[in-house]
C-alpha cells in the first residue's frame, strides 16, 4: 500500500497544482491582464529609431519617447496596433529571481516582432513584446537572460501636444504618416479633405502608420478626420496651411483622451 499511497499523492499534489495554475490564468484574465513573454533590443539599437514596420521616422519625433517595443503577429495585426499602448508588468510569481517587484511601464508599439516559424517567441500563438531596453529593464532585472514572462493589458494613451500630420509622397500621390494618437492609438481609418477638393476622400493604410491618397490636393489647406479602433472619431480642421510642403509635419490644437 505505501507505493500506492505515495503515488495518489503525487497525483493530487499535480491536480492541485494545475488547479491553482488555472485560477491565477482565470483571476488575471478577469482584472484585464494577459499572460505573455518579453524581450529586449540588441544594447547597440538606438531605441528612438525603432520606428521599423510601423513606418516611425523617429520615436521621439512620433511623439512616443523610448518606452517603445515591436510585438508579435498576434498583437501586431498587419499595423493596426501601430500606436496602441500597452502597460506591462514583469510577473514576479513565476520568475523572482529575474522580475522586479511591482514595476510597470507602459510602451507604445512602435514595429513588428517577425516569426521565425521553428518555435520562436514570436511565432503565432505566442504573445510577446520585444521592447527597448530602457522599458524592459524598467520591469526586469540586469543581468537577465532578457526573457521573461509578463503580465500586459491595454490602456489609454496619454500624449503631450496635438496629433501629427507628416506628408510624404508627390504630386498626386500623398501619403500621410500620423502620429502622437492618444485615446486607444490605434487608427482605424482616415479621411481627408482640400479646402476646394469637395468631400472628405476616404485614405488607405499603406504600412503601419502610412496612409495613402491618390488626389493632388497641393495648394490647398488640408483637413483630416480619424476614426480609432475603439470607435472615437475626431476632425481637424485646417491643420495642414495652403503652402505646405512634401516633408513637413504639422500638429494639430485637438487630441484623443
């Protein structure tokens, strides 16, 4: 019987402790928090130009600072979440020794973290932020391996100043890079107008941050009106003066909240 009775045991012991896994992942996922993994750029990347798949030219002239991180296909959603801010803490319960206690830092996502389809961290259906390293050592521990789990979940983003306008492209062919989006961040869709174009003229996502339109609305005052992915939409009237210019960005008076 003692064989028997030790070998229950170790069968209980495992069902209580898969049981008490699965509350934590059901109690975590109640208050809004997400479980996944985070790493961090090489120490030779300068994290203001980590603009990448998201089209930022430069983090700080996109309004978002060095708290930045790619994330991966499951979070990215082909640049949608370009601009979504995310608050992530390192979970101290699964790893203490590489985790700080009670340390959080919100990021914008700035670029997309590839897989690399042989069981990477960022292989669908994994859930990860590849962040900059003054993010991610604002949660973890130096010295780590630079792989630890985190709890994430979305939060508004708070910007300093208007939304950007950058204009890029030529003639008739104009591309429009927005950045600085508070509110959720993530863009949705865009229209914009010439002061003697007519109607609003609904803009295509390029890449990330990048929307294109085909009419020629040189010489003209340029307005602009965003819809966000949680549904906020706002107009900005005459943000962009007649004279402007291919390379140039103009911010606006009004913001997300």
């Amino acid at each position: 019987m003692g064989p028997l009775m030790i070998y229950s045991c170790n069968i209980v012991w495992y069902l209580l402790l898969v049981l008490c896994v699965v509350l934590r992942i059901h109690l975590v996922q109640a208050n809004g928090w997400l479980s996944a993994h985070a790493t961090f750029y090489g120490a030779n990347q300068s994290p203001t130009s980590l603009g990448g798949a998201c089209g930022y030219d430069d983090t700080f002239h996109a309004g978002f600072g060095v708290n930045t991180a790619a994330v991966s296909t499951m979070l990215f959603r082909e640049g949608e979440v370009c601009g979504a801010c995310y608050q992530v803490i390192c979970d101290y319960k699964i790893d203490p020794k590489w985790c700080l206690r009670s340390r959080s830092v919100t990021i914008t996502v700035t670029n997309f973290c590839p897989p690399n389809n042989h069981g990477g961290w960022c292989d669908p259906p994994n859930h990860h932020f590849d962040m900059s390293m003054p993010s991610f050592f604002n949660i973890a521990r130096q010295g780590s391996e630079g792989i630890v789990p985190v709890l994430y979940r979305r939060v508004a983003c708070k910007r300093r100043g208007g939304v950007r306008f950058t204009l890029k492209g030529q003639s008739n062919f104009n591309m429009v890079m927005i950045t600085n989006v508070g509110g959720s961040g993530d863009v949705k869709g865009v229209w914009m107008r010439g002061l003697r174009s007519g109607g609003w003229l609904a803009m295509h996502r390029n890449w990330g941050a990048n929307w294109q339109s085909s009419a020629d609305l040189r010489n003209q005052r340029l307005s602009f009106k965003i819809s966000l992915v949680d549904g906020k939409t706002l107009v900005f009237l005459n943000v962009v003066p007649s004279n402007w210019r291919f390379g140039q960005t103009f911010s606006s008076h009004t913001q997300f909240f």
